[in-house]
C-alpha cells in the first residue's frame, strides 16, 4: 500500500471508530483501533430468547479496494455511505453512528 493510501486508510477508519448501530436488525458493531495501531470490528448480538449476548472480534484489512472483514472465506466490504446512516457492510447492511 503506498504512502498516501495508507493515510486515506487510517483517516478513514478514525472516523468510523466508536459505536454503531444496523439498520437491518444484523449484530451491532464497534470499531476500535488495537494496541498495535491495527483496527478492529466488534461485532454484538443479543439473543432475547436466551437472555445472553455474543461477540466476534474482526480485523480490518485493506486493499487497493478499499476496507473488509473477513470471515472465514468471505470477504465483506465496508464502505462510506451518505446520508441517513454513515457505513454499509457488504452482507450486513447499512449501519448509523451511535
């Protein structure tokens, strides 16, 4: 990734650090940047039948393409969107700030 990429990169995703929440009823998100300065998407779900919650913890990578999770062998981009909501996730939806 070349210099300027890699700038575009991490300004982007210090602005989507913090609390998200999906529009589409998928698990709830947080995206936070580790201790090794890589960032990270947490993804929270509630299961109100069972009265418990589940997390999964995603790092987030990046390419020429821009930024994805992957989950085993599924990659899903994550992608600014205008207005109302601010990220959409391929196969997970769209999602607003909280």
């Amino acid at each position: 990734m070349m210099m300027e990429e890699e700038y575009q990169y991490h300004n982007l995703l210090s602005l989507w650090q913090g609390g998200w929440m999906s529009v589409n009823g998928n698990p709830d998100i947080y995206i936070f940047q580790g201790y090794d300065s890589n960032y990270c998407l947490l993804a929270y779900s509630y299961d109100k039948e069972y009265g418990r919650g589940t997390f999964s913890c995603y790092e987030i990578e990046a390419d020429e393409g821009g930024s994805y999770i992957r989950m085993g062998m599924k990659l899903c981009r994550m992608e600014p969107e205008e207005s109302p909501y601010g990220l959409h996730i391929s196969g997970w939806g769209s999602y607003m700030k909280n």
